[in-house]
C-alpha cells in the first residue's frame, strides 16, 4: 500500500484489513502520513503479524478529512500491477475490457460493504453491442466476491472484446484484473461510469455455425453442410472477408462451398438481424498434404500517439495488429505454403510442415485483399514484419514485432478498420468498400509523379477507391494522424453510403464556407471523433511532428469561428453534442446508429447540407425535435423542424420573383469554396421556354474592372449541368435560352473560372442582376 499527502500538514490514516467475509484480519492500524509526504506498508505491516499473511479480502483507509491520494501494489512474483484508491462506492459500472482464452482470464472483484445483501446485474456486451448474456448475483452483507468471467458466463470463454456492465442495488466498490493464467502479467481495471441513460440491451443470442460431419481439412470444392442456430433472416456468410454463396436445403441446413483459397487457416462466419457468429476457424489442405504442426504467437506494430506537444517519438507503444494476413514463405521453393491471420489481441496460429527453411510474417492487409496497405513508391509492395523459423522445432511463442516506419502501415490499417467495425456497428448489412491505401515515408505534399511519393496531401478517392496518406517526416506525416486518416475516410464513407456534394477546397475556422462544404467536413469531423473516440482532433506537422493542429468538438463556438450551417465548426460539434448528449438536448444521448440512418437517408438529396440532415433526424426520430432546435439556434440556425424551407435562408435560395440581385468575390479571399464565392438560385417552371440572364452591374468588393467576369450555369435538381454561359468578358452579361420540362432547376452565378491553357484558377468579384423568364 503507497498513500501520499496532497497538503501540507501531516494527517493520520487508519488502516484495516478485511477477510472476504468481512471479518477483521486485525484491529486497525494507525499511520503518519507527512504533509506533502508519502508512506508505504506491506500485508504483514498493516496486520502487525510477523509473517506475510494470505488475505483475501479488501483494506479500508480512514483519514481525518484529509482525501489522500494512494494505490494498492499485487505483487504476485512474476506480476505485478496496482490498484488506485477508491474513494466513493457506485451503483453502476463498467468494465471495458473482457478477454477470457486460455492464456488470459478476467477477474472481477466486488466489495459490498453494506449491512444488508446487494443484487448485482451484470450483463455481458459484445463488440456490436448486442447482449449476450445476463446474471443476477446476491452479494451478502460486508463481503467480497472474487470471480473470473468464465465462472459468471460460461459463454465468455475465447471472447476477446466486447465489455461489462453491472448495476447494483447498492452502491459497491469493484475492479477487475486481466492477467495471464501462467502469471507472466497483470493489469487492473479501472471501473468507467456509463451514462445515466444507457441500459444494455435485452439479451439476444448471436448466431451458431456447427458444421455437419466436419473434415479434417476443407480444399476448393469442399461442400460444408452447416447447421445455423439463432439465425435471422437468409444470413450472409464469409469465408475471411469474402462473401460466399449459400443454399439451404430442408431442415434449416445451409450448404456453402468453398472456393478457390490459400491453404492454411480461415474463419468462417455468418451475419443475420445485425449480429455476428463467433467464427469457426477451417485447415486449408495444402496440395501435398504436408502440415504436420501448428505454430502460434503474437504480432504487434509500434503506435506512436499524438499529444497537444506534438508527435510524441519519445514514449511509443506496441500494439497488437488485428485481423491481419499472416503468411509463412519457404525460403528454399521461394513460394508462400501457408497463410492465416492475426485475432483481434493480434494472436494467430498456422499450420507448418516440418522445414527448417520457413519465414513468418504479418503483412499490411487481410486474408483477403479487401483491405490493404501498400507503398507507392516500391511498385506497390505491402509492408512485412517477418522472423525466421525451423518448422521442424516447437514454435509456440513466435513474436513478430516491429519498431520501424513500417509500423505507419499497420496503423492505417487498424484505423480504417476500426471505422469500418464502426460503420458495422450503426448497420450490420453494410460491406464496406474494398480499399487500396498508398502510403510511403517518401509521399509529400509536392504534387506530381505519385510512384515518387509527390501525392500533395491526404486524401481518399471513392472513384477507384484508393487513398495516398502522406509521410514525409521532414515536412507532414500522417500514417499515426488518427483524426486525418478517419476523416479522410469520412469523406469516402459518406460518397459511397450517403452523400457528398462538397466542391472540396481547404478550409480555416471562422470561414463562411459553401454550405456544401461546411458539411462534408463537419460531418468528416465527427465521424473521425466518433471512430477514435475522442472529441479532439490532433494533426502533426513540421519536422519530426513538433507541430499541432488541434480543436475540440465540445467547444461548441470556438473563438473566432462564425456559426451557421456555413461552417464546418458548426456541424461538427452540433452532431458531437447530439451524440455526447448535453443540457441543450436534456442530457440525451443519440446513438450513432440514428445519426447514421438520418445521415443515411441524404442520399436521396441534392445540394446537401447541415438543414437537411436535421429535417431527416426529426423525420426519424420526432421525439428529437425539441434537441434539434436548440442545438441548431445555438449556433444560429434557426432550424424549424416542420416547416419547409426549414430555415429562413435555405441553400440553394429561392428566387422571390423573376429577378435578384448580389455579389459575388473570390477574388479577396482567393478562394473558390466560399459562399461569396458563387451564389445558389433555385426556380421552379412548369415548362416550355426559359431565358435567363446575368447582367453585371458593378465591380463588386474587389473594385477591379479585370477581375469582373461572372458566368452562370444551369443545373437541375440533381446537380446536372443542362447548359452554361461562360462567354462574356469583364462587365458583359451573360445569356441562357434553353427549352425546360416541368420542374426545379438551380442557377449558379460564379465568381471564378479555371484558365483553360494553364489549368489555374481566375479570381473574379462583381455585383450583379440574375433574371429569369420561364412559363
């Protein structure tokens, strides 16, 4: 035990040790503890006993007013860990982190100190959510409960994710222990208090793959015949991340066969109603039918985070790599014999033959080649971690570990999978895209030849789905930017599954942006805060990363910024507090599964921004209404959920009758994705002949007579360009007579062109009149 004084003046502790059924080990002891000072006593010194006694139990410190600071040191020879003070019992608690093999087991440790029984609820959560089991357990007065998961849910053995809650009749003190059954570690775990509001779900059994006469290996042909409990619906399998068809014949049997794959071991899964089967791993036969022994170990890469000071090179981290591609190469036919992949601990195991000539490695991508992470400056190569081995000799414990630049590639790989298990995890029928990510540490902001590494920035491409992530760190690395490669992926996410009509453009805080704009990155934003976890966005810089660009999306108005649905701050932090849940929204918190369906349902808009996604919300979700509305005027929106336009100044605006006048000017800014940058009018017709006009009637704030040429374009609804009058020169108006069909049509007045001979932009300012004539 180490207790420490945070004030000046000494104080005296009392200290008592507890059995586990709440009798005294001894009579309490008293101890000094210095102003500003620390102490520290074992067992045998708290219990006054000449020998170190075994205690199961729990120690109780009283001071005289003073809150002391101190934790709890287990030593258990080989382990050790500690445990902090707990000041106050609670009712409800939760325990992030559940990992039950047969290497590891979770301990759980209750202490209720009451006269009276506690009634303790304990529910056990998957990674997606779903509750997979529940147990009620009567705690008896003044005792302690000492469990491992295992004994409390049988169902919780090989489970390495998910978490528990527990909620008590009575205000208890708890921690849990993860450690190694062979006592190599151990770690506390500290209880979080969930929200007031959440309540796990009711428990619904997850599906069950048991395969009918099962092989000892499966090979291309092979016909499973699989019998499915708890499924709902048709189910999908996969075989890896491969998608397998399936036919069901009487009796609730499916029959799956299995294709062309590499030998070695795969999962086979199933998905129905919006839950996962645990997988159940099949040997691939090789052609030679030479494995005779599996190895097993371990794979991590070195996370290096980002802190408020900067790339933090200093204090690294390794990390497991999850659900990644292990392959075993004989260096003697030069050929790959074997493949697996990483668990979610990073733990994997592959069958070898007996050669002594064997290369292991994890490599920057999944079984499949979904996912992967490749470098565009080595024609394409994915990245390797790799150890020689004897596959003649016990391999058990293998390591495959790296402390290189190559880790950058393993964590792209786990953020854009832990986006995708979020994206899961809102919508369980959804496939996210296959996706090729080039990252080098050569990749720059220079534009040019990318197979030099000359990519210009970050960036994803949804129209072939790829991205470049840059890592030149001699200018700006992004492979450990959590918050860029999320949010870059953002943009990707909501092109492919609802809808991105951003011009794109930089952006800067306190920018009136294209509405457009504002909400791509807004939502972008959040979804990276969603993905991490964390409401703060960090992007390095500089040599060797000493640069921080940073913000917090609980600042609802940060200095500077200028709220509306025009910026991006507003966005982002209005859908933060949406989620987070504050006073403006009654403390409720939205689930990002609803975010997701309102964010979901844009993609049958046009012209999207921030409005339209708030008229979905509460379309879905009516009791949101009187959240909406605050949230949204307290970043002066003044939203109405049940009128249309549901603002007063709607995006594209309206013309109110056949004529409007304005300005328009990128030439202060320089900019092209501003709202003064272009203006939006819509009209409606009911068809025939149309005639419009943009006459220029003034310079505009730019005051320059050759920078004041003004074209328009005529787009439908969806964005189409239908026609453009792009002709005149400074100061000459601008004509379009075109035959339309019924309906409402978007004419956009732009204050910019791009120079055809040399693709630049020209920057032009001026005020102007738009008329239009329709029938």
């Amino acid at each position: 035990m180490v207790l420490t004084n945070p004030t000046a003046s000494p104080t005296t502790v009392t200290v008592t040790a507890f059995g586990e059924t709440g009798a005294a080990v001894s009579a309490g002891r008293s101890f000094t503890v210095p102003g500003n000072g620390s102490i520290s006593a074992d067992t045998s010194t708290i219990t006054r006993q000449p020998f170190v006694p075994t205690v199961n139990g729990w120690l109780r410190i009283e001071s005289q007013n003073v809150p002391l600071n101190g934790v709890l040191i287990l030593d258990g020879n080989r382990a050790l860990t500690s445990i902090p003070l707990q000041a106050t019992a609670v009712d409800r608690m939760l325990y992030s982190q559940i990992f039950q093999t047969s290497d590891i087991a979770t301990g759980l440790f209750v202490v209720n100190t009451w006269a009276i029984a506690a009634t303790l609820d304990i529910s056990l959560v998957r990674g997606d959510g779903t509750t997979s089991a529940q147990k009620s357990i009567d705690l008896p007065s003044n005792s302690k409960m000492s469990t491992v998961m295992r004994d409390v849910f049988p169902s919780a053995a090989d489970q390495t994710s998910g978490y528990v809650v527990i909620r008590s009749s009575l205000p208890v003190y708890s921690v849990g222990i993860l450690a190694a059954n062979s006592g190599a570690f151990a770690s506390s775990i500290a209880p979080s208090r969930p929200p007031d509001t959440f309540a796990p779900n009711p428990t619904v059994a997850p599906p069950k793959i048991t395969i009918i006469d099962p092989p000892a290996y499966v090979q291309t042909g092979t016909t499973l015949r699989l019998l499915i409990e708890n499924l709902a619906g048709d189910g999908t399998f996969l075989l890896g991340d491969q998608v397998l068809p399936s036919r069901q014949s009487p009796f609730g049997i499916f029959l799956i066969d299995i294709p062309a794959i590499e030998p070695g071991l795969v999962n086979l899964r199933v998905r129905g109603g919006g839950m996962e089967s645990d997988p159940v791993t099949l040997r691939v036969a090789p052609s030679d039918n030479l494995f005779v022994q599996n190895i097993s170990g371990q794979a991590f890469y070195q996370k290096i985070d980002v802190t408020d000071a900067g790339l933090d090179l200093n204090h690294p981290v390794m990390v497991p790599i999850r659900n990644a591609r292990i392959e075993v190469l004989s260096r003697s036919s030069q050929s790959i014999v074997s493949v697996s992949q990483t668990d979610q601990a990073g733990h994997f195991e592959v069958p070898v033959s007996f050669d002594a000539n064997l290369t292991v490695r994890v490599v920057s991508r999944l079984r499949t080649a979904g996912l992967r992470v490749a470098d565009n400056t080595n024609l394409n190569a994915i990245y390797p971690i790799s150890i020689d081995i004897d596959g003649r000799q016990p391999n058990l414990g293998v390591v495959l570990a790296d402390t290189s630049r190559v880790s950058g590639a393993f964590n792209i790989l786990e953020i854009v999978q832990r986006a995708n298990e979020t994206i899961r995890g809102a919508d369980p029928s959804i496939d996210p895209p296959p996706l090729a990510i080039f990252w080098s540490t050569k990749n720059t902001r220079r534009t040019g030849n990318i197979a030099q590494g000359f990519v210009g920035t970050s960036f994803f491409n949804v129209a072939n789905n790829t991205a470049y992530i840059l890592g030149d760190r001699n200018d700006d690395s992004d492979e450990f930017d959590d918050s860029v490669i999320a949010h870059e992926y953002g943009h990707m996410i909501a092109a492919r599954f609802s809808r991105d009509d951003s011009p794109g453009g930089e952006t800067h805080l306190g920018d009136v942006l294209d509405p457009r704009v504002a909400w791509s990155e807004g939502w972008a934003n959040f979804f990276s805060a969603v993905v991490r976890n964390d409401s703060i966005w960090r992007d390095d810089s500089g040599p060797s990363g000493v640069n921080v660009y940073r913000f917090d999306l609980r600042d609802r108005i940060p200095a500077g910024d200028r709220p509306g649905y025009w910026s991006e701050t507003s966005v982002g932090t209005l859908l933060w507090e949406l989620y987070e849940g504050s006073d403006s929204t009654g403390n409720v918190r939205y689930p990002f599964s609803e975010i997701w369906t309102a964010f979901s349902d844009l993609r049958n808009d046009r012209f999207v921004y921030l409005p339209y996604f708030l008229e979905h919300f509460a379309a879905r979700y009516p009791a949101a209404i009187d959240a909406l509305q605050p949230v949204a005027q307290l970043r002066s929106i003044d939203f109405r959920a049940n009128v249309r336009p549901s603002v007063t100044m709607p995006f594209p605006r309206p013309m109110a009758g056949n004529t409007v006048t304005g300005y328009v000017d990128s030439v202060t800014p320089h900019r092209t994705n501003l709202m003064q940058s272009s203006h939006y009018w819509s009209f409606t017709t009911t068809g025939g002949a149309a005639s419009i006009r943009m006459d220029i009637t003034g310079l505009g704030p730019a005051g320059n007579p050759n920078a004041n040429d003004l074209d328009i374009f005529l787009m439908d609804m969806n964005g189409r360009l239908l026609d453009r009058s792009d002709r005149g020169l400074n100061g000459q108006s601008e004509l379009i007579s075109i035959r339309l069909p019924a309906g409402t049509y978007v004419v956009e007045v732009r204050g910019f062109y791009i120079k055809a001979e040399t693709g630049n932009v020209v920057f032009n300012s001026g005020d102007y009149r738009l008329t239009v004539a329709v029938q």
